[in-house]
C-alpha cells in the first residue's frame, strides 16, 4: 500500500509544487491508503478489554456494539458510550471465575455448584437444565447441539424454562448477560465464535490467585 501511495503522490506533489503554488485552487489531495483490517486482533482486544474491566477492574461496558468501537487513525480502538455500565464486587468476581473454571472443565457439578454459587435458583434443581443454562449464557454455547439440541436460541430459552423455570435472578449478571450476548454476535457475525469460558480462563485464575482461593 505504501509503494503504491508513493506512485500515485509522485506526479501529484509535482504538480502541486508547480502549478499548484501558482494556481493553489488546483492543488490535488494525496493518496492514503488505509491497510486491510485485522477483524480477529480487533475482536480479540475488545473481548480482552472487557475480560480486564470485569475481573480486574469490575466495573464495564454493558453494551460493546460495533456503533461503539471507533478504529482510530493511529490504529488505536476508542471505546465510547458508557451510557450502560455493570458492576460486579470481589464476590461476585469470585463466583464468575469459578462459573469460568466450572465451564472450562466440562463437569456438570463443578457448573451447577457454581451457578448456584453465582444466586440462580430453579424451581426443580434439574442438573441437566441448569447445566445447558449455564452454558449457554457464560460460554455462550449457542451453535453447541449438545447444549441446544439444534433449536436456535429463542426456542431454546424457551425449551429451558418450560423444563426448569428460574425463580430466583441476581440482578448483579444481567448486564453482562448482555454484554457477552453482543460480544458473540459480533463474533459469529464474521464467522469467529469464542468459547468465553475458554478466552477468560487465565482472567479467572487471576481472580481467584488474587483472593487466595483454589478453582
């Protein structure tokens, strides 16, 4: 791109350091070619900056849409309209990695401890569903058939409570709730979907070395 921008420039600076000083309302703009993006480093720093803001920082963007993610000229990403922010405390940071660890794991127990660790309450404490609940909002196993069994995610949600309806919903996670869902849209949207339990795995063991506490 540089070798072809100087190309074009060559002629142009030429002109406009002749005709151009003498006639300057024909001076000519130069080319600037603007380099390929790289969707997936651009993917992973957004997901990585908002693995930092709720493990370590513990407050968020709830709402990482691309309309809020500026490529700056620089290179640099410009993150803006803070207008939805959750905040998770040290305890729930806590509950979170050990949701995180569960996941990553693959053990039904270790999950459903953790979402019972995390405040969900089900009516029936059906392992089973509360295992699929679980991955499928904090993995964000949406295209997984072992998870969905194939229904796309409405149905799913509503296959899920019809089996084991939730009575109690920490307020606390609904805001990252959101904030992943739009996370892994934009993902599958260019064909990258992530595991989150995977991606935020070393967040996690951070939190709990942090606070001294085993996985």
């Amino acid at each position: 791109l540089a070798v072809r921008d100087a190309a074009v420039n060559t002629p142009r600076l030429a002109f406009n350091w002749t005709i151009g000083l003498v006639l300057p309302s024909w001076q000519v703009s130069y080319a600037r070619s603007c380099p390929p993006l790289n969707l997936r480093g651009i993917l992973d720093l957004i997901r990585d900056v908002h693995s930092y803001q709720i493990f370590v920082a513990g407050f968020f963007n709830g709402d990482p849409h691309p309309g809020n993610v500026m490529l700056l000229e620089d290179g640099k990403l410009g993150l803006v309209d803070m207008g939805q922010v959750g905040r998770l405390d040290r305890k729930d940071q806590v509950a979170l990695s050990r949701m995180t660890l569960a996941l990553y794991s693959g053990e039904r127990k270790r999950i459903v401890d953790a979402l019972g660790g995390m405040g969900f309450v089900f009516r029936y404490g059906k392992e089973d569903i509360m295992e699929r609940y679980a991955r499928f909002h904090f993995a964000k196993e949406w295209t997984n058939v072992e998870v969905t069994d194939g229904r796309d995610p409405i149905t799913f949600m509503d296959w899920l409570n019809a089996k084991d309806p939730l009575t109690k919903f920490p307020d606390q996670w609904a805001t990252l709730m959101k904030m992943m869902i739009v996370l892994q849209g934009a993902h599958l949207a260019f064909g990258m979907p992530i595991s989150f339990a995977q991606e935020w795995l070393p967040a996690a063991q951070g939190v709990l070395a942090r606070e001294g506490l085993s996985g």
